[in-house]
C-alpha cells in the first residue's frame, strides 16, 4: 500500500523564519516518484519538485530546499526566509513506477505572517 | 506550457440535478484525473483514465460517473447531485512519471 503522511495540518511562521515542512511515506516499491507541489488561495495546484527513489541528493532551488531521506522515508521541505506569497498549502505526493496514479498526502497550510 | 482549462470555476446547482464538469488539455497527455478537495482529507481520487475510452474507479467514485470521449476532454458527471458532493474539484494531467499538471479547480455548491 502507498501512504503518505503530512502531520502538520497548520503552521505559522513570521516573515523571514524559515520553516520545515514534513512529509513521510510508505511503499513497497523500490522505483518511485516524490513531488511538492504548492496550492495558493488562488486553487490551482503548482508542481513544485520531483525526486526519484534512486537520486537521494538534497536540492536547492532558491529559498526552497528539499532533503529526501530513504532511510526514514521522509521528503521534508524546507523554505528559508520566509515571505508572505509562500502562504499556501503544501502537498507532497508518491507515485509508483508507472507514474499512472498519486497518492497526496492531506496538505499543510503555510500562513506567513508579515 | 502543459494547459489544463476546467470550465467552470464556481457552479451552483440544485439537489438532484445533474452536472457537467468539463476538463481540456493541450499537450496530448495520456493520462487524467479527477479529484475532490475537502478540508483535512486532503486530495481524494475520483476517478482516471488512461486513453480514450477507459476508465478507472479511484477511491471514492460513488455517485460520480466520467467520459473520456476524445484524448484531450475528460467529464466528470454528478449523476444526481448531493449536499455531500459540495466540493472542490481538481483535474490533472500527466505523462507518465512526469508529474501531474493540474487545472485551477472548480468550487461546487449543491443547495
């Protein structure tokens, strides 16, 4: 079975706090697909990261850094200084090798506060 | 850019009648999705599709039935909308491993 788990329903950092969200998955699957993606008030759901089950290098891409640990089945995501458009919910995403379905996990809400 | 258009992005309906939610994508994808948002469960598969024609039950298909006619459109179909069925809808696209590409969403009201 594929889960992942998200514990952080809310949080809320003040401008310029770096924050960790995280998420923590589970499947039997040696091949398979980590994603973020971010959801602003605005709803549509924006694809933020990918990852492969082999590649477990940590990524940079500006303020945003993702740390992909097998050894604890966690893909944390990690925003450094925050600012108040990265006010969203966050979803981390699994998918198996055929990459013909996702499994989210239930999202966490990111209030930046100014 | 992948595009995915849903057609609606706030619909009010009456309980018991029947809705059309429609889904585009311009870029050939093979595979489609739809999903429901609601608050604290996070994103819930509906239903899929994988070519023309096929489809897939997700985890909560019960009163919703789709089509999948041409590559490019798939429907959602509310056979007889419930106050249960007020809801988020997210449709997506993917290729493959890819990840998926999702439309703005459509905010449903059943009153």
């Amino acid at each position: 079975a594929q889960k992942v788990t998200q514990a952080q329903t809310e949080i809320s950092v003040v401008e310029k706090e770096d924050v960790t969200l995280d998420c923590v998955y589970e499947t039997r699957d040696t091949t398979y697909y980590l994603f973020w993606y971010k959801q602003p008030p605005s709803g549509e759901l924006v694809f933020l990261i990918r990852r492969n089950s082999f590649d477990e290098q940590n990524e940079i891409s500006g303020r945003y850094s993702w740390n992909f640990q097998k050894s604890t089945s966690s893909f944390n995501f990690t925003i450094t200084a925050s600012q108040v458009v990265d006010s969203a919910v966050y979803f981390c995403a699994l998918s198996e090798d055929t990459g013909n379905q996702f499994y989210f996990g239930t999202g966490t809400s990111l209030t930046v506060i100014p | 850019d992948v595009k995915v258009t849903q057609s609606s992005r706030y619909l009010v309906k009456r309980t018991g009648e029947k809705v059309f939610l429609e889904c585009v994508q311009d870029m050939d994808h093979e595979n489609m999705f739809w999903y429901r948002q609601d608050p604290g469960l996070g994103l819930r598969l509906i239903y899929f599709s994988y070519d023309v024609k096929m489809k897939e039950k997700g985890d909560i298909p019960e009163g919703y039935s789709v089509s999948r006619e041409k590559k490019e459109r798939f429907s959602l179909i509310l056979e007889s909308a419930s106050t249960n069925q007020t809801s988020m809808y997210l449709c997506a696209s993917s290729m493959t491993v890819w990840g998926y590409t999702f439309g703005s969403g459509t905010r449903l009201t059943v009153v």
